[in-house]
C-alpha cells in the first residue's frame, strides 16, 4: 500500500453512521446519506470514502451497491483508531432558532460532548427540535473530522439540570460584567453554561453564584451575543494549560 493517510486513497467524503464498524462489515446508508453520496456527490460504486460511528474509529470503506434498494458501503481498513475527545458540556439558554443552530454547528466543531438548550428566566419561548439539532451536529461533526458526535439533549429548566448536576463536574458560568469573574480556567472535564439574548436575571445569578460547583467566567470587556460567547467559551476552556504560565 502506498500513501495510506492520503485522502486520494479514502477519497474525501466522510460520513456518520450507526452502525458498527470492522473489516468487511457491510453498511446499508439512510436515505439523506444515499441522497448526497449518489445525487449531490456524483460518487458509484467502486468510490471511497471514510465512515465513523462513534465508537469504532474511523474506516476507509467502498460502495459496493448503489441501486434502488439502497446504497451499500463495505469497510475495509480502519485509518484512524477512536480516541477519548474533550468531556465538555454546553448548556447554552435558548436563543433564537438561528442563532442556537450556529451554536450548535459551532460548538460540534469545537468538540463539545454534549448541548443542554436550557430554559432560563428570558429564554426565547420556542422549544428546539432536538432531531433538528441532531441533524446539524451529524453534518458538522462529518465535516471536522471528530470521531464522535454530540450528544444533543431535549430543552430543559436549568434548575432541573443543575438539581441532577454530577458530582466533580465544574460548571463555567459565562456572566458579562462582572468585577470578580476571571477567564475561563482550562478543562478537560466540566461544562460551560451561557445565558440568553437577554442574559440571567438577578434572583437567577443569586442561585449561580451559590452553587458549590460553579465558577463565574469573564469573556472579555465587551458583551457578546449569546452564540458567540459560547464559542469563545468553549475555545477559551479548552486552551492548554501552558497558555496561562508565562514563563513556560
Ligand atoms: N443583554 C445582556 C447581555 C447578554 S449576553 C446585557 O446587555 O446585559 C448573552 C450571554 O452571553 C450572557 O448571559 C453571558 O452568558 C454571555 N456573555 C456575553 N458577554 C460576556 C462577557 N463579556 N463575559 C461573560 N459572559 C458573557
């Protein structure tokens, strides 16, 4: 075999799937996948791409049939094995509909774990469809060549959320003009909570600021709109941590 890691030989479509993933293991695509792969990409059998499903690393795979039944994909070499990827949570409060799929798309790029659209006291009305959310975080995670995909959950009450929150999980608290927030600390493993268009209300950043879990984070002097604070937040938790020692 030549240049095995080039994406010449694995062809440069990459594709989400369910399921599971070893030599030889057949795929049978859904019908948007099926859709892209032979209407929008012009690909037969014969072609390569790469397949993922989360769990088994990522596959060189060839489309064996491309027919009205279907389109079927064979695995043949894995490329890459899975690794273990930032243990980030979002807990963003709901924004409007395009603002939060940005978000989402965004933060799928940043390797976020899990989305928690939460419902806080000036949240936008309007629930998200969490299989509309799903969908985004598929074509982004396809996109940004991470090896998983993240977990989108159903809208929810923040204080419900925070009554359940896992113990040894620190919550960043993203909260605008505030003397005493600092920068966001470096995490491996926690979450990053962001407020709505609107920010938290008052009797909701007395709740924030007494729980044993939270840190209260600064993003800067300016105010930013609730979808770009999260992704600044997010970059900003996940920057290594010899970014804060000057001398290194
Ligand atoms: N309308 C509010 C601002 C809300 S900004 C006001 O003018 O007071 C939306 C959310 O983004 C906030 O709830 C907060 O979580 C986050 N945010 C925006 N700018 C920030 C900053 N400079 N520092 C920390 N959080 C910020």
């Amino acid at each position: 075999m030549t240049t095995p890691s080039s994406q010449a030989d694995h062809g440069s479509i990459r594709l989400h799937v369910s399921a599971p993933l070893g030599a030889g293991a057949s795929v049978l695509l859904e019908e948007r996948q099926a859709r892209y792969l032979g209407t929008v990409m012009r690909r037969s059998a014969g072609d390569r791409l790469r397949l993922f499903n989360g769990q088994d690393g990522e596959w060189r795979a060839v489309i064996r049939d491309m027919g009205k039944r279907g389109v079927r994909l064979e695995a043949e070499t894995q490329i890459r094995p899975q690794i273990a990827e930032p243990d980030l949570w979002l807990l963003l409060s709901i924004i409007k509909r395009d603002a939060l799929e940005w978000a989402v798309e965004k933060a799928t790029e940043l390797g976020v774990a899990e989305i928690h659209p939460v419902v806080t006291a000036r949240s936008q009305p309007a629930r998200p469809n969490p299989e509309r959310l799903a969908a985004i975080a598929v074509e982004a995670a396809e996109q940004c060549e991470r090896l998983s995909i993240p977990r989108i959950h159903a809208a929810q009450p923040l204080e419900n959320l925070l009554r359940g929150w896992p113990e040894g999980r620190p919550l960043v608290a993203a909260i605008e003009r505030d003397g005493a927030a600092t920068a966001p600390p470096p995490l491996v493993s926690g979450a990053l909570l962001v407020g709505p268009e609107g920010g938290f209300d008052p009797r909701e950043l007395d709740v924030l600021r007494r729980l044993p879990f939270l840190v209260a984070a600064s993003l800067g002097a300016r105010i930013l709109r609730a979808e770009t604070a999260a992704i600044v937040g997010l970059a900003l938790l996940q920057r290594p941590s010899e970014f804060l020692n000057n001398d290194a």
